[in-house]
C-alpha cells in the first residue's frame, strides 16, 4: 500500500462524519487531498540528487454550492489535511519552503462538483524591520510581503542564523548574499553580492556575481523572489 493510500485510510473518518454529510454528491474532501498531493508530484523542482522543494501555499477554486458547504468546516479539514501532506512529502523526500498553508476560494464559474488548485512556494523571512524604519527609508527590499529597510550600511540574506534577514528556502545558503547601502546626500547606492552561494543570485532575470539595485530591481535567490520598492505610505 503506498504513501497516498494510507493518507486516504486516515481520511476516512472525517470523509465519513460531518464531511460526508455536508458533501453528498459534491465536492468531497479525500479529492481535495489527491489534487494537493498530485500537485507536489508535479511542481517538485530538484534542488539536489536527494531533494526536491514542492509548493506549500495553495489555493482552492469552488463553485458557489461547493465554497458555502465548505468554508464552514476549512479549519478542521486543513487541520487533517496538511499533516499528511507533510507525511507524504516526507517520505517522497519533498521538501518545503515554510508553513503549508490551504486557502479556500469562490470562483463562480466552477460548476458543482469541480473545484481548481493554484499552488505556489512561499518562503518564509525572519527579522521584519519596524514601521518607523520602513517609514524613514527611500527604498525598502520587499520578500514575501515583509519589507526591509535599504538602509546604510545595509544586511546580508541567507538560511542561517548569522545572516540578518533569514528565509527559509532551502535553495539558499546560509550567507547566500550581501546588500551594501551607501548614501551619498539622500541619493542612496545600493548593490547585491554573492557571498559563494550554491545556487548564485539573479538580478532582473540576469545571473551576477554582484549588481546595482534601484527601484524596481527583481532579485531571486534560491525560490525566493524579491522586489526593490519606494515604502508605501501607509505601511
């Protein structure tokens, strides 16, 4: 009996309780379960001979009828689901890049019974920087939704604990890269260098060994994209 076998037997009572009542005849949650673990087979990316990194942020689509009878029991079907998917990802030697998270969707176009899955990797990055600091800097480095501060003399990224921004990925090293900011009267220079990464650093689409950065600069290390920005004013 294979991995996803056992993950279905571990369903079958919740499929079997509330969930089987609430999806006769629609949407049930054992399907949900084999699409999430199809989309790892498929999204798996090799970072090495004994390891690939899957998708650990996922998006389920639902017709009308399907979203309503769902989201009311989300909390305790993700709370099923995500351990297995762990389960299973362990023992097909995927791994992720943080938190797996499962996000559930209208999508009025579905029709009752159909449902779609978007997934992504989502790295996850340690050491956010206050409000005021994000508020005094000209440029902030913008990972995962958290911004850092492009100020003077500026940090270095990586898995480790001695770099200052940390991001979970395994596709990064543990000093992957070092961000100097100099400010010449308000007018700040700003460059990424590679620090001996395995995987290097892509700088708008460009692998570099080191590069200038300005608004608007895409930076990838690893699975992890990054963005140069102007802060937003209401951050």
């Amino acid at each position: 009996m294979g991995v996803f076998d056992d993950l279905e037997r571990k369903l079958e009572g919740v499929v079997n309780g509330a969930f089987a009542r609430a999806f006769k005849g629609d949407v049930q949650p054992v399907e949900i379960t084999a699409r999430l673990q199809r989309e790892l087979d498929s999204e798996a990316h090799l970072l090495s001979r004994d390891r690939k990194l899957v998708p650990n942020d996922f998006t389920v689509g639902l017709s009308s009828h399907d979203y309503d009878r769902l989201t009311p029991y989300s909390r305790t079907l993700n709370a099923e689901i995500i351990p297995q998917l762990r389960e299973y990802a362990a023992n097909a030697g995927y791994l992720f890049n943080g938190p797996v998270t499962i996000a559930y969707e209208l999508d009025a176009s579905l029709p009752v019974g159909r449902f779609t899955v978007v997934s992504q990797a989502v790295a996850a990055a340690a050491t956010p920087a206050t409000t005021t600091a994000i508020r005094r800097a000209s440029l902030v480095l913008e990972v995962n939704g958290i911004r850092h501060p492009l100020s003077p003399p500026g940090f270095t990224i990586g898995r480790g604990t001695d770099a200052d921004v940390r991001i979970n990925d395994p596709g990064v090293s543990r000093l992957h890269a070092r961000v100097s900011v100099h400010d010449d009267s308000g007018d700040p220079r700003i460059t990424i260098e590679d620090m001996g990464s395995t995987n290097g650093i892509i700088v708008d689409g460009r692998r570099v060994q080191t590069s200038p950065l300005r608004d608007g600069s895409r930076v990838e290390l690893g699975s992890t994209r990054m963005l140069v920005r102007s802060p937003v004013s209401d951050v």
